[in-house]
C-alpha cells in the first residue's frame, strides 16, 4: 500500500513537471475516484497564438467564461451526489474526474484527449484509467474528439452538441448525447415559421460543422413547404477579430437591404451575435426615425438562446430561443452555496475557479466573503439552467452503467473496467435522473425536445428568457405553457415576413422565372378554376359537367338546370295562347255540331270538319308537351302527337281541295281521272297511315330522348331528336300534302263566294308553309333553353292559321249573319256567279271571234278557228254545276235545274 502511494506522488511530481513545459495539457480540475470521468469544457473562449511563427508554438487561453466555470461545477456536485448515491455505494464504488479546457479550440481539444486517452491506456501502478468522457460542448469539437475517443471505443457524452452528423453511429460509435440532435431544432424552427405563415426569412451561420450541418437540415425542410431563405450570411468561426467584425458588418448591411425579411434563423455562436447586436446598435444610431426598418424577430437556436449579454432589446426586436429543457436544480444551487461558504478553500483541486477569483478580486472586491459570494453569484448568472440538467444526466447515465457493470465485477483495481464495456451498458440500459427514466435511442440521443423563450428587455440593458411553450419532437407541435406570457408567442403571427403579399382565395401565385418561388404575383383564377387557400401555387379545376366558377372565384358553384319551364313568363303566354286555341276548338266544334244541319256547315265539310277540328285540338296540346322538363317519354311524344294530329288535319283539308278542283272541272278529262282517284275516306286514312309509318320507324330506329347538354354555366335539359333526318321526313311530308293542298286550292280559288273554300284552303296553306320555311333556318342556328319555344310558335301560328281561315269565318256567319246561311241565299249567290260566268265567256268568246276574223284576214283566208256556241257554253256550266248538289238546293232560275249527278262535300 505504501509503495503505491509512492508511486502516486511521483507520477504527480512529474505530471506537474510536464505541466511547466505545457501547461494546456493538465486537467484544471481532479479528483481520484475508483473509477474515472474525463471532462472536456470550454472554460476559455480564446486563444492567444501567432500568426507569423510557423514553428510548433506554446498557446495560451484567455477570456474566462463564468457560465462555463459553472458547468465544470455541475459535474462536480453531479459526481460527488451519486458517490452518497445507494447506487454506487451498492457496488463499493465511486467517480473521480479529470476535467479539461479546450478554450473553444480544436487543436487544444485534441491535446486535451490525447491526455485523456493516454490515461485510459494507462496501465497500473499509475492513475485509475478514463473509462467515459463528458464533453465537448460545440459540434465541430466534437466530431474531432469522438473520432479519436473512438479509436478504443471509450463512451463520449456530449452536453450540447447538437450536429445531425454525429448521430451516425458507422461514423461515430462511441458518440452520446443528451440532448436532442439538430434535425429535431432545425424542424421545430420551420414549424415555428409555417405556422406564423413566414416564408421569407433570412438566416446566419458560423463557419463551422455545427453550422454547415444546421443549414443544410434547415434548408432542406424549409424548401419542402416553402419557405425560401432571403439571405444566408456565413460568419467565420476565427479567432482574428478583423475578419469577424469585417463579416459582421456586411451583415448588418445585408439585414438592411432586405426590408421584408423580418424573420432571421441564427445558428451562429453567442460571441458573434453580441457583435451582431451591437453592430445593429449602431447602425439604428445612425439611421435615426428609421430605427424601425432595422428591427427584427430573431429565432436563436440552442447555441445562443440563452445569451443574457443583449442591451437594448426593444430596438432589436424579439428574440425566439429554443432552449434545452430545463430541471431542478436546487441540488446545484446548495452546492454554489457550500462553495461561497469555504470562500477561496474551495478552489483546491480546481484551477478554472481560483482563476475565475483571481479574475473577480481583480475588480476590486474586498475581502474573502465578498470575494466568494460575488464569484457564486456570476457564476449563477451566467450558468446556462438548461446545461447543467443535461450534464447531470450525462453524470447519471455513467454512474448507471459503471454499477451494471461493477455489479458483476470488481472495479477497484485500475484496467479492471473496460470503457467498451460502459459504452454497451450505457447504450443498452435506461436510467433515472431526477425521479423520470431517460434512455439513450439508436442514435445515442436523448429526445427530450425544447423549452421555447421570448427575450424581453428590462431596464434597457438586461433581458429575461420567460418560457412561453414547448416543442415536442415525436408530436412535431407547440404546447403553451401557463405563462402569463404566452400571448406574447401568439402574437408572433401579427409579424409579417413574406416576400410577397399573400394571394387571396380565387387567386394563385405566379412566379417569374429565375425568381424564388415565395417571389410572385396574384392572379385571379380563370373561369372553370378556383382556389380555395392562401397561396395557392395553382387553381384546382371544377367538375366542368356539374360545376362552374367565375373568374377569380374562390368555390365551385352547382351548374344550374335550365329548361323551358312552365314559370317562364314567355312559357306562360304560349301556353295561354295554347288554352285559348282549345277553347276557340271546342267552342267551334259546340256550334258546327248545333249548326250541322246548316248550309254553312255543309258547305264547309259537315263531318269533315268536326274531324279537322279534332286534330287541332290535339295539336293544341302536343304543344303544350313542349314546355316543362323534359322527359324520355314526352320527348317521343309531342313530335309523333303534333306529326299525326296535323297530318290528320291537312289530309282532312286536301279531301276538301280535290272535292272543289273535281266539282270545278271543265276539262272532262281530267274530271274523270278525279273521280277515279277520289275516295275521302282512303285519302285520309292512306295519308296519316304514311304519316304513322315515318314515326313508328322513327321511335324504332334512332327515338327521341332526354338529354342534358353542358353549357358553361348551366346544364340544358332538353329533348334530342335522335335522328333528325327522321324529323325532316316527318314535317317535309306535312309540307307535301299542304303543298297540294295548295296547288288544288289555288285552282279552284274563283268559285262563289258563299261555296269559296279553295281561298281559305290556300291562304291557310300558304301561311303554313311559310311558317315551317322560316322555321328550318330558325331551328337549325338556335341553341339554348327557347329551343322548344320556337317550334311551338309555329305550331300554334299553323294551328290558328287554319281555325282562322277555315272556321271563324263559317262562325261569323252563323252567329252575325244568320241570314247568309239560308238555301235562298245560297241560290241567290250561285245564280249570280252563273249570270257573271256566263257572261264572262259570252264576252270572251266574240273577244276571240272578232280577233280571229282579223286574223283570218290579216294572215290567211283559208285558217279558222271555231268557237262553242252560246248554248255549248250554257251546257258546260250546267254540267259543271250539276257536279255540286249543295245539299240537294234546287235553284228555280234562268237554269232549270242542276244536273242529276249530285255529289255533297259532306262525307
């Protein structure tokens, strides 16, 4: 025992001999233990090294940072509570540590592993070995130190680093940490900004791993919803003061040109954002009443959230840190207090505090209670709350694994606990800090997620960090806290940072080229397409066979079904035109029949007519089948119904014709060919037959339907015809048999005037023609709604045509002048048309004798040319007449008699 502690006091003589050639390279704080904790803190934040030498040279640290001193201090009263832990004392074992500077310097962090290698390789009568070490506080150390750590595998658990690289454990196996990696922060940062609807934001990094790594994960996720980074500004982790304050300013005119960047992403250090703001200062200085342009909010990530060196904060604007989370730290306050009790005492075995008094004496405080309570109150200060909890839980997470392991093992003989064998109990095992289990994940990272803070001035020269919500990782969302403060992170969404306005429901943006896509114009959505969102990138189509919109529309609308309704005012008035025909037909047919015996009825048809007026009535309502919505069966209907009935109706008027052309006939010839053809009841029946045919072969092959036909706002129900060479067929056939209609009428449009259907019959048929003339062209360029409504008019202009000119005229004569429609009258009437006929060929026959005997003298003597006698005449027009028995009238007169041949217009 006493050779070992020889041994012991001669590796101190040396270590301190060593010490005096490179002083860097001693542990500024030590304590023996069974087992032995590295540390690697950045106790100093500079460096003094000349640029000129290129020879191997001797550096020196400088600028003591207090917060840091603290955190040595943590690990200490962390290590000195779990050796009085049943934990270790279980096992019979307890910590040591060996804590290093780095000064915020890769080469002298390196220098300080190397130490702590050298001492884990160590091999007996010397020092415990180094079986885990905490540290280092920045990414890029880090990475440097953990490739070395390892090369034997010796754990490392970082309190800070938070690079997303170093949780690739192919590149970094013995690499831990406790708290979140970046790619956590770096997407609580873009949910923090999508949901104030920010995407134009500008962003600072240092040059350094931790940097780079940040903005390539920021960039990243921020590209994926569409943030765009106005600016990125690269501040150079040097140590030549020149460079960074030359950096520093362009920053600053970088923040002033971009006016609608109100949001920036800070992942640089706390020193360069010191500088950053007091750089800012003086610029908002300068510029005077246009201080406000300058102002910004500010979204700090773990590496400066916590700065508390920010004067004047109101000028600056708000600051949004993402703070490690915080716990209990009442343990660590008692110990401060221990350590302000022994005053200077407590420095022994720990150089970063006697300097931190000396430092502190320097500014005149007197005294070893004073000197001691003002050091423990800088330090306090200064010490960020979120750090000390993750050194803690690096200093449970060790004591965890050294008592799995030592549980079944004896730990006490230095080399007997191999750092491999904590690293596999620490990755393996959970374990308790502060009453709550923690474990590390896959990655060797403890997801605990962020306290968020909103920075606040007070006093103009200091500011507080109030926590207003927290981020967690697995749920990617904020949760407010209780905090009267909150308002003030809800308030955030009030900030607008958009390089462009928001568009609008109904609008879309529009991006020029080689312009970022958060750069563009509104513009109203087209017709058909609509947007129903702020800051669509395009319109979203309508569903173009139900749906229409309007330009610059933010909804669909239903397209409307449109047809020709029984509500539409131009329906109503067709449609009391139709009602009224029906009367006009009933009321007409109510007086043919109680007139029927009477030579006007007679005259006009008898039966025949009754029949025509049927077939307009019927007419009458299969235009009526024209409005209303239509149907698969009203469209078969109306156009077969219309078809027949006036076919019906026209084949009725053309018996009436060849009855009048046949009665009429002088040429005997052609007299006699009429009388073979001419059968009424055939006629008629053949006629619509045909008629009947042209239909059934229509609804056959090719019927009418109902049909919708998309219109750009509505949807038209009508009625397609099927085949419209059917259609033709149909009213070209109706068009023939009123053409001979026509032609017989016309022929016969001299008789009586009392007996002259012919002129009805011809002027009715013409206006029917007419009608359907102007109809084709009418029907063929038409479209829309009022498509029905115009061959409605032709059909009721058809069907008054014919009531007007064959039945009215009968009806005015009937009712008003009764006494026309007496057999005297009839004979008068006729006796007069025979007198004037008569006298008609008397006149042209001597007309055309004296014209033939001045043409035989004047041509030639020998050509004659005979024409009948008086008396040949006088027979002509009695045997033409006798061909007519108006009802078997006799006429008492210059002419006996008609002849016996008596035919009536009566079927």
């Amino acid at each position: 025992m006493t050779s070992n502690l020889f041994i012991i006091l001669v590796s101190i003589l040396l270590s301190k001999g060593n010490a005096w050639q490179n002083d860097i390279k001693a542990p500024g704080a030590t304590a023996m233990g069974d087992v032995v904790i590295g540390g690697i803190f950045s106790i100093h934040s500079r460096v003094n090294r000349s640029e000129d030498s290129f020879a191997p040279q001797e550096s020196s640290c400088r600028k003591l940072e207090a917060g840091n001193v603290g955190l040595v201090l943590s690990m200490i009263n962390a290590i000195e509570v779990v050796n009085k832990s049943p934990l270790l004392r279980d096992v019979n074992v307890t910590l040591g540590y060996r804590i290093h500077d780095s000064c915020r310097d890769v080469s002298i962090g390196l220098k300080a592993t190397d130490d702590l290698v050298q001492q884990a390789k160590c091999a007996p009568p010397c020092q415990q070995p180094v079986v885990a070490v905490i540290g280092a506080a920045f990414s890029e150390m880090s990475i440097a130190v953990a490739r070395q750590l390892s090369l034997d595998m010796i754990p490392q658990i970082s309190y800070q680093s938070s690079a997303e690289s170093l949780g690739n454990k192919h590149r970094f196996p013995s690499f831990m940490r406790t708290v979140p990696g970046d790619e956590h922060q770096t997407a609580a940062m873009v949910k923090l900004i999508s949901n104030n609807g920010w995407n134009w934001v500008g962003i600072f990094i240092s040059d350094d791993a931790y940097g780079r790594s940040a903005l390539e994960y920021f960039a990243s996720k921020a590209s994926d919803i569409g943030i765009c980074l106005a600016f990125k500004v690269i501040l150079p982790h040097s140590k030549n003061d020149k460079a960074e304050d030359s950096a520093i300013e362009r920053a600053v005119r970088t923040i002033s040109r971009n006016e609608k960047a109100k949001v920036i992403v800070s992942f640089a250090v706390s020193r360069q954002m010191e500088k950053l703001f007091k750089e800012l200062r003086k610029e908002m200085e300068k510029s005077g009443p246009g201080v406000k342009n300058m102002r910004r909010t500010w979204i700090a990530s773990d590496r400066w959230s916590s700065l508390r060196d920010i004067s004047d904060l109101e000028d600056i604007g708000d600051v949004v840190g993402f703070n490690f989370k915080t716990g209990d730290t009442s343990s660590f306050d008692e110990y401060l207090s221990r350590l302000e009790t022994s005053g200077y005492d407590s420095t022994q075995n720990n150089t970063f505090l006697e300097k931190l008094f000396k430092q502190t004496n320097k500014r005149g405080v007197s005294g070893n209670t004073d000197l001691a309570s003002e050091v423990m109150k800088n330090i306090k200060e200064k010490t960020d709350t979120g750090l000390i909890l993750s050194v803690e839980m690096a200093v449970s997470a060790i004591a965890k694994a050294v008592a799995s392991v030592c549980s079944s093992k004896h730990c006490k003989t230095p080399g007997t606990l191999q750092p491999w064998e904590v690293l596999e109990a620490l990755r393996g095992q959970p374990f308790e800090h502060q009453g709550k289990m923690y474990k590390f994940d896959k990655r060797g990272d403890i997801e605990e997620g962020y306290d968020i803070s909103m920075s606040r001035s007070l006093g103009g020269k200091e500011h507080a960090n109030d926590i207003v919500a927290t981020y967690i990782p697995h749920d990617n969302n904020f949760f407010l806290t209780d905090s009267n403060n909150t308002k003030r992170f809800e308030d955030l969404k009030l900030i607008v940072s958009k390089c462009s306005n928001s568009c609008v429901p109904g609008e879309f943006k529009k991006t020029a080229e080689g312009q970022h896509t958060c750069c563009y114009e509104c513009v109203n959505c087209t017709e058909n397409y609509y947007s129903n969102d702020t800051d669509m990138d395009q319109c979203l189509s309508c569903d173009n066979k139900f749906e229409w919109s309007p330009r610059g529309s933010f909804s669909c609308l239903p397209k409307k079904k449109v047809y020709f309704s029984w509500h539409n005012r131009f329906a109503v008035v067709l449609l009391a035109f139709c009602a009224l025909g029906i009367l006009l037909v009933l009321m007409v047919s109510v007086l043919f029949l109680h007139q029927r015996d009477t030579p006007v009825v007679k005259a006009a048809g008898g039966l025949l007519s009754i029949v025509i007026l049927l077939s307009l009535s019927v007419s009458f309502i299969s235009a009526v089948l024209f409005v209303g919505k239509p149907s698969h069966l009203q469209c078969k209907v109306r156009q077969v119904l219309f078809g027949i009935s006036f076919t019906l109706c026209v084949s009725c008027i053309l018996v009436k014709s060849l009855k009048i052309l046949l009665a009429f006939q002088l040429n005997t010839k052609i007299q006699g060919a009429l009388q073979k053809v001419y059968q009424s009841f055939l006629i008629i029946v053949g006629c619509v037959a045909l008629q009947a045919v042209i239909c059934t072969c229509w609804l056959v092959l090719k019927s009418p339907v109902s049909h919708v036909t998309l219109q750009p706002k509505t949807m038209l129900e009508e009625c397609y015809e099927g085949s419209y060479l059917a259609f033709g067929v149909m009213l070209g056939y109706i068009a023939l048999l009123a053409f001979v209609c026509f032609i017989c009428a016309f022929i016969g449009r001299k008789l009586p005037q009392g007996y002259n259907e012919a002129k009805f019959i011809t002027f009715s048929m013409l206006l029917y023609l007419i009608s359907w003339l102007l109809f084709v062209p009418i029907y063929v360029t038409t479209s829309g709604m009022y498509l029905p409504a115009v061959e409605m008019v032709v059909i009721l202009m058809s069907n008054y045509g014919i009531l007007g000119c064959h039945f009215l005229p009968k009806c005015y004569i009937m009712l008003f002048r009764k006494d026309q429609n007496t057999s005297s009258a009839f004979r008068e009437k006729l006796y007069q048309y025979n007198i004037k006929s008569t006298d008609s060929i008397s006149v042209s026959g001597s007309s055309v004798s004296k014209k033939t005997s001045s043409s035989q003298e004047s041509v030639s003597p020998s050509s004659s040319f005979s024409l009948p006698k008086d008396a040949d005449i006088k027979t002509a027009l009695e045997r033409s007449h006798s061909k007519m028995d108006f009802n078997q009238v006799s006429y008492r007169g210059p002419i006996k008699r008609f002849g016996s041949n008596r035919r009536s217009f009566s079927m």
